[in-house]
C-alpha cells in the first residue's frame, strides 16, 4: 500500500508541477517527494529492491535539502 500512496504523492505532484498548478519550489510539492520518497524507501527496502531504494533515499535528500533552503531563504527576506 506505501508503495502506490507514494505513486500517487510523486506522480500527482509532477502532474500538477507541469501542468502550471504547482510551482517546483512549492512546500506542498517538496513536502509531496519527501512523504512519497521516503514511502517508496520503506517500500523497496521491504522487498529488497536496493538499487530503488537508494535512488529514493538520495530522492529524499533532496527534497530535504530544497525544504530548509526555502526555509533559510525565507528567514533572511
């Protein structure tokens, strides 16, 4: 089940991001890739698809690292 909730998180957020009704830099949209990537590393790990997992985890870093930018670069406006 976490693995299709996190389709549907990652695969929605992108249909949205490019068709103009979610901006990339959105916090619903970072937030949408942290949940669905770290649903997907739970997922993978599970059925031990390592390489997927990995691909999810450093996907997860990411979206992390977008997050507390936008927070830091909220902070100094």
């Amino acid at each position: 089940m976490m693995g299709w909730i996190a389709s549907v998180l990652i695969v929605g957020s992108y249909a949205l991001n490019i068709t103009g009704r979610l901006s990339a830099s959105s916090v619903i949209y970072v937030s949408a890739n942290i949940i669905g990537g770290i649903f997907f590393v739970v997922n993978t790990y599970y059925h031990k698809a390592y390489p997927s997992m990995f691909v999810n985890v450093i996907w997860v870093i990411i979206a992390i690292y977008m997050l507390s930018k936008k927070r830091v670069n909220k902070k100094t406006e």
